[in-house]
C-alpha cells in the first residue's frame, strides 16, 4: 500500500473519531441550543484532530508495511 494512501485513510478515520467524539462529548457538558455549542465542538474537534492523527497513522505504517522511504524514491 502506498503512504498517500495510508496518509488519506488515517485522516478519515481521525475525521470520524472527531466527529463523533466532538458533538456527543460537547452534548454531554452544553445543550445543543446553546450559543457556545458550535464554538466549543469546533474546539474539541481541533485538539482530538490533532491529538489522534499521529497514533493512528504511526499504527497503520505499522501494520500495513508500508516503508516511508519507499514513497519518496518514486519520484526519483
């Protein structure tokens, strides 16, 4: 698998846990009605963005085999 794949996959799997993670974590503290309700999942889905995406993609190279060093001797 090349590593642009595995970039873009571990990006919407992060997307997702964002998603999820900001509206029901943000619906659990404030009302959806509530004027800060935007502002903070917006918040929440920045830092868990920023937070998962490492992990998850250090897992997928992992286990996926893909070499780092493999991707960038293509354009050579």
């Amino acid at each position: 698998m090349n590593y642009n794949i595995v970039v873009i996959v571990s990006i919407v799997i992060c997307a997702i846990l964002s998603l999820l993670l900001s509206y029901y974590g943000v619906l659990i503290i404030l009302d959806e009605d509530s004027s800060l309700f935007k502002i903070t999942q917006l918040i929440v889905a920045i830092v868990s963005m920023t937070t998962f995406y490492a992990p998850i993609k250090h897992l997928l190279l992992k286990y996926m085999d893909v070499d780092e060093s493999e991707s960038e001797n293509i354009n050579d």
